[in-house]
C-alpha cells in the first residue's frame, strides 16, 4: 500500500465528524449566541410544524420514528452534524444572505475551513508534500472592488481537498497546513498561485450521512473544487468555491454548490500543468 492509500483507510467518518464538530465549536458557536428569542419562537414552531406535516401527510409509522430516531443519535455520536448540515441544508442559507450581492458569487463554506493558514506573497505555491499527487495548477487572478478599484493587500484564503479526497487537519497522516494557505495579494489586488488540481470529492461513506446516502440510492460526491475566502479592508469578505469545466459531478453536486459563474476552464501550459485566471469582485462593507 501506499501511503496515501493507509491514510484514505484510516480516514474514518468518526475520525473527521470529530474534527469538523470541534472545528465548529471552535470558531462558531459565539456567531448564534445573540440570535433574538421571538426569531428563535417562530422559526423552531414553523420547523418543527412541517415536521408534522410531513408525518400526516406520509402516514409515518412507529417503526419509522424509530429509525430517525436512531439514526438521528447516530448522526451526532459519529460527530457529523456539521457534514450533514453543511450538504443539505448550507446552500439555501447562503442564497438567502447573498442575495443583495453586485460582486463575485459565493456558495458555501464546507465543514473545513481553518483559520490562520502560512500566508504566502503574492505569487507563491501552497503547502504540499514534496511528491503531491495532482497535475499541477497555476491560479492567477486580481481583486477589486465593484467601483473597479483594485485592493491592494486584499486576502486570498484557500484550502482543498488532495489527491485522495482528504482535508488536512480531517483526515490523519497528513501535514498540518498541507493545502491550506493564506495568500497576499500584490498592490494592484493580484495574485498567482501555484498548487494541484483537486479531484472529485467523497463525502464518507461508513458514516450516518454515508448510511443515509447508501440506502436511498444517491450519490455521495462533490466535484472538484477549491475552496476560498477572500477578504480586504473595508470590504464584505467573499467565501466561494471555485469548479472545473466539464469535471465530474459539476452537474450534480450533492451539497448543491455548483453556480455557472464559479466554473473555471483551465488550459494546459508548457510544464504539464494547468493554469485558469479568476477574478474577485468584493462588495463594500455593510
Ligand atoms: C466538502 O469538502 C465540502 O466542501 C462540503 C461543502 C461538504 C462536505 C465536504
Ligand atoms: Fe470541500
């Protein structure tokens, strides 16, 4: 075996279910503390509300309380409810926040982001192993605002998947920052990022989620993607994800956060490698 290949065995639901639920409880628990108690009235009763609605009108058995029941339990001890969350429920969340939008698109964050990456200058390469699978890619691009003024120090924050579908600090037996970078943009708001082209990403499988997935028939996988936050002074922060033309799954993402702006063509260059240009538009701050 290789040892990419021990690692994708020992990468258990259980083991990134944990790492996700810590990770949020980290970074996010402080953003719902305020959230107004007459808010939480209506919201919980309306929920709550189509949960019975979808009992009368299905006639829901006993045995079938029983079964969400357990496997709702289940969704917790294998630490995957911000997995569960984040694919099924995310997208409709960010539509509605970014709906008054006029620059680049977003879609959702995902269970793995990290803050405080290695920052990078403006033209640098992302942490990897020295023998990273993956065609490499150069990702170049500039940031301005929607009055077309370039940012100068504006912050490109990316983090991906490797070549076998593992997020560094998720998965074990893979460098802390490995994929993970903080990048600085140049006066002008450019930037050029050397790193691998992702591949189509799995959501695991010997989990709840995966359980769920394998019992009704869908599929489990994302497309490609690169994940980024891109922030500068003054300005709304932008959390997007970025997509490969006619890559698997584009069409069909299981966590719905395909938008046709966020599709990049790459081209191939002289190395062997890749290289696709993005350009991001941030919003002023509200
Ligand atoms: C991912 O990599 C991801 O981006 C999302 C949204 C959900 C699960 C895994
Ligand atoms: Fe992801």
């Amino acid at each position: 075996m290789t040892d990419a290949t021990v690692n994708a065995t020992a990468a258990t639901a259980a083991a990134s279910g944990a790492s996700a639920t810590e990770r949020f409880l980290t970074d996010k628990t402080g953003t719902a503390a305020d959230t107004d108690i007459a808010r939480v009235n209506v919201l919980a009763t309306e929920l709550i509300g189509a949960v019975h609605d979808v009992i009368r009108r299905h006639q829901v058995t006993y045995e079938e309380y029983n079964a969400l029941k357990a496997w709702l339990i289940s969704v917790g001890q294998d630490g995957e409810w911000p997995l569960f969350l984040d694919v099924w429920v995310e997208h409709v969340v960010e539509e509605v926040a970014s709906a008054a939008r006029k620059g680049s698109k977003g879609t959702i964050e995902g269970p793995y982001y990290v803050p405080g990456a290695p920052e990078l200058p403006n033209t640098g390469t992302l942490p990897m192993r020295p023998d990273e699978a993956g065609t490499p890619l150069l990702f170049q691009g500039q940031v301005t605002s929607t009055s077309g003024e370039p940012l100068a120090g504006a912050r490109l924050e990316m983090w991906q998947a490797d070549d076998d579908g593992l997020y560094s600090q998720f998965a074990p037996g893979i460098p802390e920052w490995n994929l993970r970078g903080s990048v600085i943009a140049d006066d002008e708001g450019r930037f050029a990022v050397t790193t691998i082209q992702p591949a189509p990403y799995q959501i695991p499988t010997d989990g709840s989620c995966g359980r769920l997935i394998a019992a009704v028939g869908w599929h489990a996988w994302r497309p490609a993607h690169l994940h980024l936050r891109v922030t500068a002074p003054g300005h709304a922060a932008l959390t997007t994800q970025l997509y490969f033309k006619g890559g698997e799954y584009v069409q069909d993402d299981v966590a719905r956060a395909v938008k046709p702006e966020l599709v990049l063509d790459p081209k191939p260059v002289a190395d062997g490698g890749h290289q696709a240009t993005y350009d991001f538009v941030l919003d002023p701050a509200s």
